[in-house]
C-alpha cells in the first residue's frame, strides 16, 4: 500500500490505514465542492449522486427487481462515490493501490451505513454511473469534450433507446440539483441539493431506506418533476 495521507474535513487525519466514516452532513457538503471529470466539467458529485439515483431507480423498475434489492441498490447508490471524498476523483484507470484504498473505504462506509452489498444490484449501479458519465459529457461538456469523450470512452456511450428514456429525466433533474458547489463562506443549510442529500443519508444511517427513497420521490414530486 502507498504512503499517502489526506487531512478530511473534520481535521482528521486519513490514510489506506486509518479510515474513518464521514457523516452524511460531511458527505453532502464535501460532495459538492468535488467538479467531476477531475475538475474539467462543472458538475459536481453531488449532482451527479442525486441526478444518477432517478436513473438508478428507473433502470431497477425496468428489471422489475424485489422492493429489497431496490432499496438498497438505491443506498449504495447514494455512497457508491464517497470514497472520492478522501481519494479524490481519479479516471477509470487507476492504480492497485487507489483501487484497494477506495475498496476500503467503500467497506468501512457499507459497514457504518447497514447497507447490505449482497443485495446491491452492482450491475445497475455500473450502469448508471456509465449513463451519468455520458449524460454529464452530454449537458456540460463543450462539443469537443463530448466528440473526445465519445471517441475514447466508447463503451459508455448509451443505446439510443437509452438515451431517449434518460436524457429527459436529466434535463429535468439537471436544472433542480446543478447547483451544488457549495462557497466556505455560505450556509450549507440554504442549499437544497445538500439538504437533500443530508437528510437521504441520516435516513440512510438510521436503518430507514424505504423512508430516503420517499423523501427523494417527494422532493422531485413536490418540484413538479
């Protein structure tokens, strides 16, 4: 394992060695402050997490998957990226060590979460972090982006089918959670997307899945989505 540290953003020291769980607030607010694509498209993880969770619960209904694997795909879903927290939003291609520190740190937060990783549907979970990535090149990218990202990336690049089922739901969901990036100086509680994040987490932790599912579906309900 390489030597590497990273002071979070509770001033604790993390490394491979030394792991611990943030808190959802923690999570929400650190999320957003994390640009995807390494900084190089102004999207945050934050939207992605809550922009990919509609596409991860439309692609489990297509598969007619049982109310228990859903609820917990949909949690590992809304952590399935925290790793990225501590390590930083690193390319497909990424060293053993990253890998096996990311692994880690994806335990340790399944663990401290109650999220059940043999009932977590990984296919959908990969599929829709592939749809996102497209999505994302899609709505944020310059056209050179998108034609680079394309030629390089060819295997994300989502059926045409897909894309009509998805691409109306991101167009939708992008304009409510894009703003996401979150300034030292402003009140995290003013933002809806990390309020939102925040309280589908403590759902989360406490054992209540079902409950952050429907806070989730009232909040885009109650936004007319």
């Amino acid at each position: 394992m390489f030597a590497v540290e990273m002071t979070d953003i509770s001033g604790w020291q993390q490394s491979p060695d030394q792991i611990r769980t943030p808190s959802p607030l923690e999570i929400a607010i650190v999320s957003g402050r994390i640009c995807r694509y390494a900084g190089n498209l102004p999207c945050s993880l934050l939207t992605h997490v809550l922009v990919g969770a509609r596409v991860v619960w439309h692609l489990l209904r297509h598969k007619s998957a049982a109310m228990e694997q859903r609820l917990e795909t949909f949690a590992w879903w809304m952590l399935h990226d925290a790793h990225e927290l501590i390590t930083g939003d690193f390319a497909p291609h990424k060293c053993n060590d990253v890998k096996a520190w990311q692994t880690r740190i994806d335990d340790a937060n399944a663990c401290i979460y109650g999220i059940d990783r043999d009932l977590v549907d990984e296919v959908v979970i990969h599929s829709a972090d592939l749809l996102s990535r497209w999505l994302e090149a899609h709505f944020y990218g310059s056209a050179k982006f998108m034609e680079t990202f394309e030629a390089h990336h060819k295997y994300t690049v989502p059926s045409p089918e897909m894309q009509r089922e998805t691409i109306g739901i991101f167009r939708s969901e992008f304009g409510r959670f894009s703003s996401c990036v979150v300034d030292e100086n402003e009140n995290p509680g003013l933002h809806f997307p990390v309020v939102t994040y925040h309280t589908i987490l403590e759902a989360i932790l406490s054992g209540q899945k079902r409950k952050a599912v429907e806070y989730y579906d009232g909040m885009v309900v109650e936004l007319g989505l």
